[in-house]
C-alpha cells in the first residue's frame, strides 16, 4: 500500500471545502486532477472515502481517516518549516480560527501587522463559535486560533476585553460614564446565542437580576442594527468597538467582567513552526504598542 501526500492533501481539501470543484481551487488544481487523487486513494485503501453528494461528505472508513491526514498533512508541514527556519526563510500557510466578533474587531490588526512583518507567511482565516475554534484547532482543521479564556499554557494574550452596554445615543443613560446592568431592566434586552451568553448571564446574577432576553439573534449586524432600530438593548465586548455605528455608544459596564483573548497552537500535538514565529511577532508587536490608547486593553506573553 502507498498512501502520499498528494492524495492526503486532496482528501481533506475536498472535505473542507465541501466538494471536488471548490477543493480545486483551492488546490490550485483542476478538478479532475483533485478527483483522480481522491480515487487512487480510495483505491489504495480498497473502499470509498467519501459520499459524493452535496456537500461531499466522509463516509465511515472517511471519518476515521480523516483526523491521521489532519495529522500527517501537519507534520509534513512542520518538517518543511523546520528547514525553512534554519535558513532563516520562514514561509507557508497558516490557518487560524476564532470566533466573528474577535475576527472583525481583532484580526484585521494582526493580519496587517503580519504582513509587514512576515510576508512570506500566508493567513487563511477560519469564523466559527467558540466550540468550533476549540474543535478545529485539536482536529488540525485550524494551526493557530485566537481562544477565549483558554486553560493555562504557551500562548500570546492578545487582549483582557472587557464587557460594555451596547445603547442607542438617544437612551437616558447614554451620556454617563458608566452603566449600571440594574439600570437596563426595564429596557428589553438583546442577546446573541455565543459564547458571551454564560458571562452576560453571570453579570445579571452578579447583579441580582433575572436573565430574561426579549430577543435572540445570532449574527452580530443584525443585533447591532435591532439596537440602533431602539428593539432593546445589549451587551457586547470592547473588541467590538470598531463595528458600532456612530449613532450607537458602547459604555463601560458595572459589575464589571472580562475575558481574555489568547493566540496559541494545539495543546495535544507540536505547534506548526510558523505560529511560532507569528506568535512571537505578536508579542514584539504588543510590547511595542502597549502603551496605545486605543482598542482592548493589551498585554504581552501568558505564562
């Protein structure tokens, strides 16, 4: 049996991307190219891979498959950066996942940075919950993700982002210094269904107060435009302070909360050497724009 690279690359090209055609422009391939890759793996392996349907999906013998390419397809990688480090010539694709809100509020930053600053590193960027970015970055769908409030372990702490009401500039509260949660009880409150939701339930019951949303929305836009609409109120992170419109005010909020934003690899298996090298880019870059007053708080290295 002889099973490479090639037809690992093509297998899990067409699974993330859902089928042959897309998977080859990824590739860079022709479609016929990616599907005879896939076939002469199938056929190495003496039974199909994938269900050809829409989207293509893996089949049993596929699944289990499936999690050994992620992780040889990785090493592959790693070998291939390793020299490339000792030539002082780092290059290569790096995934990396977080969730929307830190990807548009966070992301963009570092993406610029990065490509001052390593341009021979190329970003792909992967959006999903904060379940999904966990999953994906053991499974090795992502190299690197931006985690919230990870377990200890190596890592760059991007920023403490801290937690603010989200109110239209015409509400009564608008113009104070700081927001009360007790003070927003009788105004119908807004949530999105994400990660955030068990903080902004501890705050209301740090508060006293019954958590009871009027409205749930998952995307984001939609929660700012329901807000901006005066439908109710919400709360959102200090990240998100680049997407509010001018006549929305994002208010620091009492009790006060955090959580913490931090830029790692995979805790079960080797780092992609080019993380490393982006990670540490990051934190040159934090040190150096520490004392800027603008975006999250901003701090350096995690234990």
């Amino acid at each position: 049996m002889t099973v490479n690279l090639a037809q690992l690359r093509a297998f899990l090209a067409v699974v993330d991307a859902g089928g042959f055609s897309a998977a080859a422009a990824e590739l860079g391939l022709s479609q016929s190219a990616v599907s005879h890759a896939v076939a002469s793996l199938e056929r190495e392996l003496t039974a199909p891979l994938l269900v050809r349907a829409t989207p293509v999906r893996t089949t049993a013998l596929g699944g289990r498959v499936l999690p050994h390419a992620r992780i040889a397809l990785s090493a592959a990688r790693s070998v291939e950066q390793i020299a490339a480090d000792a030539t002082e010539t780092m290059t290569g694709t790096v995934r990396l996942a977080s969730t929307p809100t830190v990807c548009q509020g966070l992301v963009p930053g570092l993406l610029r940075h990065w490509r001052e600053d390593q341009p021979r590193i190329t970003l792909r960027v992967f959006e999903g919950d904060s379940a999904e970015v966990a999953t994906w970055l053991e499974e090795g769908t992502a190299d690197a993700a931006v985690l919230i409030d990870p377990p200890p372990g190596p890592g760059i702490q991007l920023a403490m982002d801290g937690y603010r009401a989200l109110l239209p500039r015409d509400h009564p509260l608008a113009d104070e210094p700081a927001v009360d949660i007790r003070d927003l009880e009788d105004d119908q409150f807004l949530i999105s269904p994400n990660g955030c939701e068990a903080r902004i339930r501890t705050i209301h019951r740090l508060a006293g107060l019954r958590f009871t949303p009027a409205h749930r929305v998952r995307d984001l836009a939609t929660l700012i435009s329901m807000v901006q609409a005066g439908i109710g109120v919400t709360v959102l992170s200090e990240v998100s302070r680049s997407l509010i419109p001018p006549d929305l005010v994002l208010l620091p909020l009492q009790p006060q909360t955090s959580r913490r934003l931090v830029l790692t690899g995979p805790h079960s298996r080797p780092w992609h050497p080019a993380v490393r090298t982006l990670a540490e880019s990051a934190a040159g870059h934090l040190a150096r724009t520490a004392a800027a007053p603008s975006g999250p708080e901003q701090l350096a290295h995690t234990p």
